[in-house]
C-alpha cells in the first residue's frame, strides 16, 4: 500500500463540518466565557499602573475580540478538511477549485489561502496536504504559485502577492502525495498582521489533470486533504491559546486592618495538552493591580512592570492576596469599594517561539512582527472585580435624642432652684459604638469614635463614658439661649466617617420671660392712701409671661414716715405720714415677687406725696475747663397736684441759705451765684478741673403753703475733657541775655522738670552752649542763647509735666535769637518793559515795611549799570531807567541794588527791564484769475505767488504802510480733454488779521497758514437724440484762511477786525449734440468777486463782552461762466476676459507597484480660454453685447499609477 507523505502534526485535528463551517462565516461561533461578576467598576474609568496615566495603557475587556478557536488542547492549530467553497477561521482562509460537469475546462484544478487580521491574530505556520492514488490524473513534479493579479476561478479575490511555495507532488506506484509548507519571514507575517478582512494577503496555486476529472478522486479535497494554520496565543491566553479566567473571593463590608494580608481571587491557567512538551510561561505574565473608588492606582503585584507599591502578590498556585494600606488620614478614606484587575502581560518574541515548538511539532517561526497587533503588544485585562468596604452606609449608630433642654437656674417647672451647674446624658442605643469599636478579632468593625467639643463654649463641659454615654453640664446659671453642641465622630476602617451632632439648649425660667412692669408715679396727699397696680409683660419673643405665685414688701426700703403694703394680686399702698414727710418727697420700696418654679424678682414701686406746688428741674451742664456756664431751673406745666395752676416757688438760695456758694478742692476754687427770684445758677469751671469732675449744687426752693415749705433740689455740673493743655510762650533774646519763659494753663499742682536723672528729677541741662534751668513748682524756665549765636538762631527742648491726675505731657520751650533788619525785610523790585528811547520808572517793595528799617545817609545804591542805559535811584528806593535809541525787541538788564538798614545790615537784589518792539501786521493780498484755452481744462497754475504787506502802529495808535501787498495770478484751462467734461478751479482762501491780547507787544505771530481750496466739476453725458440731461458737480475743498494775530493788550473798548473773502463764480454748463464729444467752447468767462466781513467786539476789562457784531459788504461782484460741452459720440466698445480650463485625471493601473499605493506621474496643469465683449456705441448708448470664447492654451492631464501588486 502507498504511504502517505504528509508532514508530521503535533496531533491529529477533526474537520469542522460543513454546518460549523457556515456558522463561522456568519459570525456565530463564539466562546462560552465565564459567568457574570459582582459588581465592579468600569474599566475605563481605571488609570495609572500599566494602563498609564491616560488609561489606554491595556487592552480592556469589552475592547478584546472573542476568539473563534475551539477551546481544550492545544487550541493554537486550526485544521480543517476542504469543502466546496472553502472556509474560515481565525482570519486564515482557503479556497478549493475542482471540475465539474458544467466546467468549461474539465481538468483544472487549484486551491488558495488568505490571511488577514480580522480576527486579531498573528500567525507562526500554514500548510495544505492530500494523498490519494492519482496515478492516472497527476503526474509528479511541483505546481508553481499563482502571479499577483491572477484570480483563481470562484475565488474571493485576486492573488495579491506571488507566493515563494509550491505545492510538491511526489509519486509511489498509484500513490501521489500532495505538500504545500509554508516558509514564514518576518516580512509575510507583518503584511498578514497588516491585512485587514476586506484586503486580505492572498496566494494561489493551479493545475491541470492529465485528463479530464469531474468525478474525483480530487487533488484539493477528500478524506485526506487538510488545511491547516498556526497562530500565536493571545497575552490573555496560556501557550496553547486557552482562554485564562480568574475565579474571585465573594465578600462584603470587608472591614479595613492596615497591613492585614486577604485573599482576593484565584487566577486559572488552563493545564497542557496531556501530550504537551513545553513548559507555560502564564503565571508568570500575571500582574494583578488595586484602584480605588475613583479608579486610581493604588498598589500591584509587580511593581517593575506597574511602578508604585507592591500591594499584592500571587503564589505558585495562582492565589491572589492583598495587603491593606492605610485608609485613615489618608486619600483613600472614605473609599466605598477597592477595585482589582488581572492583567496578562505580551509575551517576548522567545516566549511566542516556544509556543511555536509546543504547538507545532517545532515547526513554525515567532519574530518581532509576531507582536505588531494591540491585541499581542498590549498587555491584556483578564478580569475586573470590586468589592465593597465597611462605610457609614452599613451602620447607624445613635444616641436617645440628639437634642436635650436644661432650664436656667431651676431643675424643673417646679423648681427648686439650683445655683449650680446642672447636666444632661445623651445614652446610646444601637447600633452600639462600643460595638463599632471593638476588633475585628472581635467581631467588631475597628471603628474609632472621638468626641469633638469645638462648639463647647467655655464654663460648659462634656464627658463620654467607657459605653460611649455623652454628659454635658453647663454653667453655673447658664443664659436663656446659651447651647452646647458637642460632636460625635466615628470614623470606619475604610476613613469614612459618621458625625453625630447633639445639641442641649438652656431655656428660659419664670423670671427670664417675664418682665415685672414698674408702674408710673403714684401721687397723693398726706395721710391718704397711695395705691399701685404691678404689672408683667413678656420679655422674650414667642413666650407669654408668668404671673407671679407671690409678692412681698421690702420693709428696708421704705423710708420712716411712710407705711407699704401688697397683696396678692400684686396691688401696692402706700400711705405718708403729714408731719414727717416734706412735701414732693418720692419713696422707691421695693416688692419681690416669687415666680411658680420658685425664682424672684424684684420691682420698685414709686409714691410720691405732693402739695400744689411746682418743683423745679435743673438740667446736668457740661462743658470745658475755663468755660462759663449757666443753670436755669425748669418749671414743669403742671405741678404735683396735677394741675397747671399749682404754685411754683417765690425764692431760691443755696444750701447755706445765701446767694453765693464757694467750692474748693483738688479741682480748684469755684465761685457759684444764683439768682433769689428766677433760680439762675452761674459759675466759670476752673481751668484746672479734671475730666469727668461732678459738682453737685445744693438749692432750697421756698413756696407759701399754709406756712412757707422748702423743697430742696440739686443742680449738676459735668467737667468734659479739657482742650487746655501746658503751653509755653515762643520768648526771644540777645546772645548770652537770659529770657524767662512762664508756664501757662498748667493743672494745680502740677510739677515741672527736663526728665529723670538717676530716679531724681532733672532741674538744669546744657545742650548746644545753651543752658536751661526750671522752677519744679511754678514751671518756669530760663533760657540763655550761647555768646556766639547768631540773629535768627533758635533752640527748642521739652519740658516734662506732672499732671494730679497721673498724665506727663511733654511742652515744647523756644527760644529765638533776636533777627536783624535785613533778615526781616526782605526789598524786591517789580519787572518793567520799555520801548526803545524811552524811560520805565521801578519803585522798591519791601515784604515786611514794618520791618523795614533804613539807614539815614544813603540807603540805596546803585550796582554797575550797561553802557547805553541812563539809570538813577532816590533815597526812596525808586528807579529811573532810559533804554538807548537803538536798543532791540528782547533786550535786557538787571539792575544791582544795595539796601543798608539802620543797624548795619544790608540786603541786595535786583531789578529787571526789558525791551519790547513796536507794534506790526499784514496787508492781505488779492488774487486775480485769467482763463487760458491752452491749458489743459481741469487744471490751473499759480502765475504769480501773492504776497503780503505790512504796517506798523505810530504813536499816536494810527497805522501806517510800509510794505505794499503783491496780488496772486491763477491762470485756469480750458482747453477740452475727453468725452467726459472734468475740470477743477482754485477757491482762493482769505487772511484774517486779528488781535491777541496774550501776546507781548509788537509781537506777530502766524497762527495758521492759508491755503487754496478747489472746486471740481464733471460733465456726464447721458446724451438721447443728441441731448444731454445731467449736470454733476463732484467734490469740492473749502480754502483754509491765513490767520494772522499781533500784540500788544490794547486798552480799546471795541475791537474791529476786518477780512476781505472772495466769493467763487458758479459755471453754467450747456451740452451741445452739434459739438464732437469732449469739444468746450467758453461763451463767458467766470470772475471771482470779493467781499469785505467787519467784525466789532465789545471789550470789558480787556475781555470780549457779549457777541461779535458782524456786517458782510460786497467789494466786487461775482460773474458766473457760461461752457458749451459737445455730446455727440460714435464708436464701439470691446472688454476681454480670461479664465482657466480645468485639468482632467487619468488612473493608470500598475501590476509592479505593491497594492494600496499610488504616484502622481505627470502633474496636471488646467489650461487657458479668452472670452471677449463686444458692444456697438450709438449716441452714447450701449447696444447688445456679442461674445465669443478661444481657447488660448490647452490643459494637462493628471496621470496618477496605482499599484495591483
């Protein structure tokens, strides 16, 4: 029997039947993966560790393809028996073609194979082989690869690619053995890895029978016939392409203790073929990595791959543990979940290899290619998993209430009283923090609990107890109001926290809502009774009064005479006795009322015995040390009784009965008068008064009543803060001549030094070569100047001042060197102006005159004086200066003047004269206009340039020429220039003269320069049967008048200013159809006219008053122009245009280029047309337009080769 020459497997693989085949195509062969998780987080949401700060650092789950290999073994090899039509799996793809009865050549046959990376897989080997007897259908040799663009009949698609293999055909008697190996480069596994499922890589073969072959047996099919292909395992996948899976703990509240080592999960490594050679290398691909509540990265397996902190690990068995960090303190508290993720890493290129040699018997190659997809070169999530962490969700810890009350001062509505501190206790019930807190040994949640007293304020305190019962005690009498709001943190092992507020608020007691209300003034007669009705009224907002249980009378405050009594109702009598209670006395007793929770308050009730009579009032006075003050009584409008006729008194005095009243005492001595009939009291408060000093003044009323009563009353003096402080007075002296200074406004009983020496006080002192001595007690110094010193020198030094009432102002002391005359006088002179020739008289001015004392023989002399100036002085001090004849505007001198002083000194200064010229100002000129047929029209020329003349003012303020103005010549064209009529004329621009009181006299100054305006002017023809209809006038330039201003201030009362104003010609334009166009003829020719504006304004003071008065009088006429401008036109109108012509594109297919590429080969260039407009003129009227196109340069086209390779 033959034997079959098949290349060894690593084992022998089942074909897929047709129906999976069809599944494949259609997309529903998938792989069972495991069960659905718990919760976890999103994997996009996880970033650091080896997913990199961006999280796109590994291939996520739900981002993974499923793989279409079957699962168990060695699922890295697919194989597969050919059926008609081909099949797929894994993006390896192969194709069968074999005759048939409708063939049209009944001996071809062929197969292909295609891959590509739909499936995101690379691959390490292919290969295709049959065996069967054939002896009369093939013949041995070797069938050679399909070239690139060739398409295997019924085929998907061309060849893309000319493959290097051929299919070997060996023979043994009938037997032929049909081997197609593939040899592998890095090349052909990139450009597969590169291929996607519309473009795959795709090589063919094709023969021929030796005879005619539609019933088998077949060279591409039978039960012998296999495709097969290896691809490269999956980072997430053990060598032999089975899916890695983990099987994670299930638990929940984990409650958190730092360092404590828990197992997360378990990862699974499906085992090795039985048959299996190789050693897998998975587990040691696994890094397992934490993230926290938001997905960041917290700790891993490996921190050489993931960085950060080693945090867990994986044993040999693939167990996962997890050491805790700290979450307290930290950023991971209050963390909800902890997050893990299994992450496979890629495989090396030695790693992919050894897969190979498992897989495939040693055949097959891995290179760097072998990695180029995400899918190999990522590393590869295999699963995510959360789980969630004791939190304040999982408990609820509590207290009886949160909020108690305490009443102030009473321990109940009932009393009694308590004048100490009083508590409340706030007892836990479940859940119990002592349960929380216990260890998780323990079963507790190793929760910590502190107590936070911030909003404790201070008098109050708070205490937890071992059972975590919370006691707050307040204050001794808290205040209605006052609170304490201890709080309660429980922090859980994960950092999250539960607060717990408790709030004990004091509420008011009897006495503090209630208010007793003081009644008014009980009035009545002696021996009668008085009676008073005590009120209550609420004093807090939102709670009524109490009303007393009990009053009472304080007896020790009645006074003898009077007799008080109360009842239950709080009713109140008073009765005073005739004989020993003086008339207007008013008595306070006080009641006490005793409240239901048994706290008092008390309330005085006043009575007041009265008579008719009417009390004066004094009101308090207050005023400053040194003030005077008055005191005048007030009557009221009615007296005790009640009535306005009540008696007021008819005499005053003081205490001791007399009209004066003398006080002395530590504020001094006051001195007090009152007036017997009007109770007037007047007095000056010393001047030594201290602040806040009250002086009391008795006065006795007297009033005829039965017999004469008197009715004391007391008037009240207030001492403000004095404005009256220690000064003493600027003294002045010769050299070494002692001077005293004396000490005003001192408080009585002050004492004076310059310091403290050595704990004594400093009674002499030196500084500078003066020397001072003082008097302790009267304050007076004595200063004497140093022999030396000079007129204006001065010294100051402080004095210390002792004050009764404990204040030591320090007070200045000057003393000034007696100042000579000339210090003190200071003589200056006033600057002058003069015209040349002529006299300018300076008198002296001294800035003290009083001080001004002159020497008797000479006082004022002259200082060298510039040749040409005639200058003299009197003995007043006054100047007389003559300028020379000759002398120029600006010119000027200082005068030298010394000033000698009856005692010697003397001064110097200076006196100015100045120059100024005569008064000057132009004569405008005229302008003259001559029209030239010559000169192009719209267009002139300057003939002759104007220029001004000029005047000087006499004397006698009359003015006289001395330079006669030049008159401007404009020479204007009219000759014709176009069909279109444009020409400009000149607006000659006008000169004001005029005045300005701020320059200096005879100056002139140009304030703006003059320039020619311009009037343009247009014919447009719109000319109809030889007529035209439209005159335009374009834009037309005012002139810009010369301005012309001169000094000096005149002391006129009216300023007149006159300007001579040209006045422009209007042009009458006549168009005539009998004239060529663009044909002027001038039927009259323009003249500009002139007019005169005289401008008078009113002066007052130098300064324009009211509005100018002006008046306008025409000089010279205006004569407008009168052209004729022709309209007749003829001819024709002819406009071109050019544009492009755009380039076309040819595609020319290259089978030698490598497919997916292209090249410009020749530029595209677009060409050129000229399209030209044509329209006949008829009496200046546009007709139809003719157009016609050319093509002037003929465009390029892009050529662009692709490649079919």
């Amino acid at each position: 029997m033959a034997q079959l020459s098949r290349r060894p497997k690593r084992r022998a693989r089942t074909g897929i039947a047709a129906s999976s085949v069809i599944a494949l195509a259609l997309g529903a062969f998938s792989v069972v993966g495991p069960g659905p998780l718990a919760t976890q987080a999103a994997a996009a949401e996880f970033t650091g560790g080896l997913r990199g700060d961006d999280g796109q650092g590994a291939v996520e789950k739900e981002s993974q393809k499923a793989s279409d290999l079957d699962t168990g073994g060695n699922s890295c090899t697919v194989s597969a028996s050919p059926e008609p039509g081909g099949g797929s799996q894994a993006g390896f793809t192969w194709h069968t073609l074999e005759p048939s009865q409708v063939s049209k050549d009944k001996t071809q046959w062929g197969l292909s194979v295609a891959f590509d990376n739909s499936k995101d897989r690379t691959f390490a080997d292919w290969s295709f082989t049959n065996s069967g007897r054939f002896r009369e259908l093939l013949n041995a040799g070797t069938v050679p690869a399909m070239a690139a663009g060739q398409t295997l009949p019924f085929d998907k698609g061309p060849v893309t690619a000319k493959a290097d293999e051929s299919i070997d055909i060996t023979a043994s008697r009938e037997q032929r053995n049909l081997n197609l190996d593939a040899d592998l480069t890095e090349d052909e596994v990139k450009q597969f890895a590169q291929a996607g499922a519309d473009n795959p890589v795709r090589y063919a073969w094709q023969g021929k029978y030796t005879k005619d072959n539609i019933s088998g047996p077949f060279a591409t099919r039978g039960q012998n016939a296999a495709f097969t292909a290896v691809v490269n395992p999956w980072p997430s996948e053990n060598m032999e392409c089975n899916p890695i899976t983990v099987n994670w703990e299930s638990f929940d509240k984990h409650v958190i203790v730092e360092g404590e080592e828990t197992k997360v999960g378990h990862i699974n490594i499906p085992a090795l073929d039985e048959d299996s050679q190789g050693q897998d290398d998975s587990l040691s691909r696994m890094v397992v990595e934490a993230y926290d509540d938001n997905g960041k990265f917290i700790g891993t397996s490996n921190a050489k791959e993931s960085g950060g902190s080693q945090r867990l690990r994986v044993d040999e068995k693939g167990d996962i543990y997890f050491t805790w960090p700290k979450y307290r303190g930290t950023d991971l508290a209050a963390n909800k979940n902890v997050n893990f993720s299994v992450i496979a890493l890629p495989r090396s290129v030695d790693q992919l290899q050894a897969a190979v040699k498992n897989n495939n018997f040693d055949v097959g190659a891995a290179f760097d290619s072998s990695n180029s997809l995400t899918r190999y070169n990522k590393p590869n999530v295999i699963d995510s998993k959360g789980f969630r962490l004791d939190d304040t969700e999982d408990h609820t810890p509590r207290y009886d209430q949160n909020e108690k009350k305490i009443i102030s001062g009473v321990d109940g509505p009932r009393g009694p009283v308590n004048t100490g501190r009083q508590t409340v206790t706030f007892t836990q019930v479940p859940d119990l923090l002592k349960e929380l807190a216990k260890k998780k040994a323990d079963g507790g949640f190793e929760a910590t609990v502190e107590l936070d007293d911030t909003y404790v304020l201070e008098g109050w305190d708070v205490e937890m107890d071992e059972d975590y019962n919370v006691t707050v005690t307040s204050p001794e009498n808290p205040m209605p109001n006052t609170f304490a709001r201890p709080k309660i943190t429980v922090e859980y092992s994960n950092g999250s926290t539960d607060e717990i507020q408790l709030f004990v608020l004091v509420d008011p007691n009897n006495t503090q809502v209630t208010d007793l209300v003081r009644p008014a003034v009980a009035k009545g007669l002696p021996n009668q009774e008085i009676t008073s009705q005590i009120g209550t009224k609420p004093i807090m907002r939102g709670r009524k009064p109490v009303f007393p249980e009990k009053f009472e009378v304080d007896q020790s405050t009645v006074p003898e005479g009077w007799t008080v009594t109360v009842d239950p109702t709080g009713k109140v009598t008073a009765v005073a006795a005739y004989n020993d209670v003086p008339l207007g006395t008013t008595i306070s007793p006080t009641v006490k009322a005793t409240y239901p929770d048994q706290t008092t308050d008390e309330v005085e009730v006043r009575f007041q015995v009265i008579a008719e009579i009417k009390i004066p009032d004094y009101d308090r006075v207050t005023d400053r040390p040194g003030k005077a003050v008055t005191l005048t009584p007030t009557l009221p409008e009615k007296g005790l009784s009640g009535s306005e006729t009540d008696q007021p008194p008819y005499r005053y005095s003081f205490a001791n009965g007399e009209l004066e009243y003398t006080v002395e005492d530590d504020s001094g001595t006051w001195h007090l008068t009152i007036d017997e009939d009007t109770g007037e009291i007047t007095t000056t408060i010393p001047r030594t008064a201290p602040e806040g000093y009250i002086l009391d003044v008795p006065v006795h009323t007297f009033y005829r009543v039965g017999e004469t009563k008197m009715v004391p009353v007391t008037a009240t003096i207030t001492v403000l803060r004095s404005d009256i402080v220690p000064v003493y007075p600027v003294e002045s002296t010769g050299p070494n001549e002692p001077v005293e200074h004396k000490v005003k406004d001192a408080p009585r009983g002050s004492t004076f030094s310059f310091g403290d020496l050595d704990g004594q006080p400093l009674l002499t002192k030196e500084e500078d070569g003066w020397t001072y001595s003082i008097d302790p007690k009267t304050g007076v110094v004595t200063a004497t100047p140093p022999a030396d010193s000079k007129p204006g020198d001065k010294k100051t030094i402080t004095v210390k001042v002792a004050t009764p009432d404990g204040s030591t102002p320090e007070v200045p002391v000057t003393t000034v060197v007696k100042l000579s005359n000339s210090w003190e006088a200071e003589p200056t002179y006033q600057a002058e102006t003069v015209y040349p020739g002529e006299t300018a008289t300076l008198p002296v001015h001294f800035d003290n005159p009083d001080n001004a004392k002159l020497a008797k023989d000479k006082p004022f002399k002259l200082g060298d004086i510039p040749a040409g100036w005639d200058v003299s002085i009197d003995d007043k001090g006054t100047i007389t200066a003559t300028a020379p004849k000759g002398a120029k505007n600006g010119d000027a001198i200082d005068i030298p003047v010394t000033v000698t002083y009856e005692d010697g000194s003397t001064d110097t200064t200076k006196a100015k004269v100045t120059v100024i010229d005569v008064l000057e100002r132009e004569i405008p000129f005229n302008t003259v206009y001559k029209y030239d047929p010559t000169v192009n029209q719209g267009t002139y020329k300057v003939e002759t340039e104007g220029k001004p003349g000029k005047e000087t003012l006499n004397k006698d303020r009359t003015w006289k020429r001395v330079e006669d103005p030049v008159d401007e010549v404009v020479v204007i064209g009219t000759k014709p220039m176009s069909e279109k009529v444009e020409w400009t004329e000149p607006i000659p621009y006008s000169t004001v003269i005029r005045e300005n009181p701020n320059l200096a006299p005879g100056e002139v100054k140009v304030v703006q320069e003059g320039s020619n305006g311009e009037a343009s002017y247009a014919a447009v023809f719109n000319g109809v049967n030889g007529e035209a209809t439209v005159t335009e006038t374009k834009a037309r330039t005012e002139p810009t008048d010369r301005i012309v201003e001169h000094g000096p201030r005149l002391k006129d009362q009216e300023l007149v200013t006159e300007a001579t104003r040209k006045i422009p010609f209007e042009t009458t334009i006549v168009f005539d159809d009998t004239l060529a166009a663009g044909e002027q003829v001038v039927d009259k020719q323009g003249v500009v006219g002139e007019e005169k504006v005289t401008s008078t304004q009113k002066l007052v003071d130098g300064k324009p008053s009211g509005d100018p008065v002006v008046q306008t009088t025409t000089v010279t006429e205006k004569q407008d122009a009168v052209i004729r401008v022709g309209t007749k036109t003829t001819g024709t109108n002819t406009e071109t245009v050019k544009s492009e012509v755009p380039f076309g594109v040819k595609i020319e297919f290259d089978p030698n280029m490598a497919a997916g590429t292209s090249e410009v080969t020749t530029p595209g260039v677009p060409g050129e047309k000229t399209v030209t407009i044509k329209r006949d003129i008829t009496n200046s009227q546009p007709g139809d337009p003719k157009i016609t196109e050319s093509v002037t340069q003929e465009p390029v086209d892009q050529v662009i080769k692709v490649g079919t390779k």
